[in-house]
C-alpha cells in the first residue's frame, strides 16, 4: 500500500529547505550507489558526510516525529538519515529495490529497511517527467505530489523515478524499520487507527466502542511489535 501525507510540511518550511539545496554543492548520485544501483541510477545528491544534510534531515525527523499520520503509518523504530537527491534534464533512475539493510553514516547498527518514504520539495510545475512509479498488487502507481507531501511505500516494491524531460526535480529520501515488519500487519493497523481517530471524532474519547477499538489497536501493537 501506498501512503501519501498531503501537507506534511508547510511551504514556509519548504521554501527554507528549498533555499539551503538551491544553493549546496551537488555530487554524483553514483557515489552512494550499489554495483546493480550504478547501471541506473543517474541523479545528484548531496554528500551523506556533510553537514547540510544531516541539519536538514534533523529538521525533517524533528517534524514528522511529532505527525501522527506518519507515526500511524509507519510505526518507526529506527530511521536512516534523510538523503537529499535532485534530478536534472535527462537524469533517471531505473527500476530496482531498496537495499534490505543500511547502515547510517559512522554507526554500526543495522537498519532494516521496511518502509520508504520521499519528501517532494519541489511542485510539480518544476519539472516534467520525474514521476516515481511504485509496483504494487495493484499494477504500477504513479507518484508526483505537490511540494510538501510524503509518500510512504513498501521497501519491497519495484520503483524507478521516470526521466526528466526538463527543469529539476528536488526530493529527500529515507528508509525506515517499523516496530511492525509485516507489511500486512502494519497496513491493518493503520486503517483500524484511522477508523479509532474517526470515531474518536464523532463519538468522543470515552464512548465504549471507541475504547474497545482502542483497545483492540494497542493489544494488536503488543502481538506483533519487535523493540
């Protein structure tokens, strides 16, 4: 399933995250890239080792640890670090799938990938082409959001990013290990959360069935959660 948070970040935010990458030094996207990776990947992105990055991935962390469509969705136990990629005319990245583990610069500890997500930080009337298009049970989705917007998808899928045909498309992406592996499981309990929040709404916190669900969601998390 395909997860897209509208909003997750608002245009001034954008626009200040915008204003630091229009103005960083870009490298070759190969530079990170696995062995299968370099025969189809063709992009920028900025050094993981620098400072730009990590502040600006910071700020992003910072904010979507206090969304709770995100929390919901993804159930984040460890989070690699944001990486930052733009891709010019004529730049792509073919179809692959994301690494099963990575390691975050200067630490040891694994982090297995469950979820991906990228950041759109540029609006579709930026460039042409650059879709990202997502494999899934339900054939191929096509993914361009306005500025802002998250999509959050499995690690499992098949992706590539569509060539683009003119201006820049501007994105940071990272990985995530959930405290719910199963993609599944992590689905089921992201609509049965949503339903919680909606009776919640309508019902008020303290209506039984509301806490029954409640209850149901929270026992569900003890089950299948790893910490």
């Amino acid at each position: 399933m395909i997860i897209v948070i509208p909003g997750a970040f608002s245009p001034t935010e954008v626009e200040r995250i915008r204003g630091h990458l229009d103005a960083a030094d870009w490298q070759d996207g190969n530079a990170t890239a696995g062995a299968q990776a370099r025969q189809v990947k063709q992009n920028q992105q900025l050094p993981l080792d620098s400072q730009l990055p990590r502040q600006l991935g910071e700020i992003i962390l910072s904010t979507l640890g206090k969304h709770p469509t995100f929390i919901s969705a993804a159930l984040p136990l460890k989070i690699f670090p944001p990486m930052f990629n733009r891709y010019r005319t004529g730049e792509t990245y073919g179809l692959h799938v994301d690494n099963a583990i990575r390691y975050a610069p200067g630490s040891p500890t694994p982090i297995r990938t469950d979820l991906s997500a990228t950041l759109f930080l540029c609006s579709p009337q930026e460039y042409e082409g650059g879709e990202l298009v997502i494999e899934d049970n339900f054939g191929s989705q096509r993914v361009k959001l306005e500025a802002g917007d998250l999509a959050l998808y499995p690690s499992t899928s098949l992706h590539t990013v569509t060539p683009v045909s003119s201006g820049a498309r501007t994105c940071a992406v990272f990985w995530l290990q959930s405290m719910v592996r199963s993609n599944q499981q992590r689905e089921t309990l992201f609509e049965l959360d949503q339903s919680v929040q909606a009776l919640t709404a309508e019902l008020g916190a303290s209506h039984s069935e509301v806490v029954r669900l409640s209850g149901v969601y929270h026992n569900l998390i003890r089950q299948w959660a790893d910490t």
